[in-house]
C-alpha cells in the first residue's frame, strides 16, 4: 500500500477532529485541536479544508458575533436580538416550510436574525 501523503494525512486528521465536535466551532477551534496531533499543520490548511466540505454542502457555516461558525447541521442559526440592551439569544427553528416557498433553488442552510424586544426590557417597559 502506497504511504499516505502528509496532505492525505492531515486532511484525515482533521476529519477526526471535525467529528468531535457536537455543536458549532470555529476553525481556529478545529486548528487548535488537530495541532496538538500535528504540529506542521497549517492554519490554511485548516481553512480550506473546511471550504471544500462547504462546497460539498457536508459542512455549514454561519457568522454569529462576528465569528464564522460551522456546523454539520443544516438546522440553521438563528439569533433574536434584543433592540433595547443589545442582548443576542439563539432559539431554534425547526419547520422552514415557510422559507423553502419563497426560494426557487435548493436550500442547504439558512441563517435568521429576528429583532425585538428581549424578555426582561419587556418587563422594564411597563
Ligand atoms: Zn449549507
Ligand atoms: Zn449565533
Ligand atoms: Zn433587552
């Protein structure tokens, strides 16, 4: 059997790693990790690894406080921001019926920023 190329090798590695995570990372995250198992890894490397499983729609990738997370879920990302402290809280969506209407195309994932008035600013106001 041919020796693995170290391309091969890192790109297992981080797959690996990538499996690790139950929720969203970021890709210094993933970077951190996979380079205490490797320490010639490189941060580019990292990052396109994760542009190609994006391209391949296997990974997703949402911007929260000015973060790029990813995510194997296509669940989504979505933010209530509160107008009155500025509070951002995530809630979950799971019927997007209602968007896949209005899209010709295939949807992969989505995110959503919905704006308001948090709870606690509500009880404040009266
Ligand atoms: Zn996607
Ligand atoms: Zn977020
Ligand atoms: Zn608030």
């Amino acid at each position: 059997m041919a020796k693995l190329s170290r391309q091969t090798r890192q790109k297992h590695l981080l797959q690996e790693e990538l499996d690790k995570f139950t929720s969203f990372f970021t890709g210094e995250e993933l970077f951190e990790k996979a380079r205490k198992k490797d320490s010639k890894l490189g941060l580019a490397t990292v990052y396109r690894f994760l542009k190609d499983l994006r391209e391949k729609r296997v990974l997703h990738a949402y911007s929260c406080n000015r973060q790029m997370l990813h995510s194997t879920e296509e669940g989504g990302h979505c933010h209530f921001i509160c107008e009155q402290c500025g509070k951002t809280e995530h809630f979950h969506l799971n019927k997007i019926d209602f968007l896949k209407q209005g899209i010709k195309g295939d949807v992969c994932h989505f995110q959503l920023d919905v704006h308001g008035i948090c709870e606690a600013c509500k009880k404040h106001m009266v």
